[in-house]
C-alpha cells in the first residue's frame, strides 16, 4: 500500500530540478523521521541526509502511474 520512494543522486536531482524549472527549495517536503524514510534508510542500510531529494511513484487512476518529488528536511 505504500508507495516506492527511491533516493535520488546528485545527477538526477539536477535534471529533475531542470526539467521541472524549480529549485531544490521549492519541492514539497517528508521530514526525515517519516516512516518511509526510515524504512528507506533500513533498506540502504545508511542514514538519508537532510536536503537530499526522495522520488515517490504512485498509482494513479488518470496516469497509471504519478511520479512526485519531496525534499528531506530534519523534524
């Protein structure tokens, strides 16, 4: 039921922020004590840094399939 939400390199964090014409600043935010992230960190085996940007790939009805972007701040 959860979403795949997958770390983002320095690279492809760049060409998302291009393509979509925003600033790391500007993505909505996940806290980095959000379940996914921890589970995702689990899963790495190594912490998620702050400012690092998260990939998250849902079901959509009008899509099939809605990707979104969230900056990972402390909290």
């Amino acid at each position: 039921m959860v979403p795949v939400h997958e770390l983002l390199s320095d690279e492809e964090t760049e060409k998302v922020l291009k393509r979509l014409r925003i600033t790391r600043d500007q993505l909505p935010k996940i806290k980095d004590s959000d379940a996914a992230i921890k589970t995702l960190e689990k899963a790495m085996n190594r912490p998620i840094p702050e400012k690092s940007v998260i990939k998250i790939v849902r079901d959509s009805y009008t899509s099939e399939v809605a990707e979104v972007y969230r900056l990972v701040i402390r909290g």
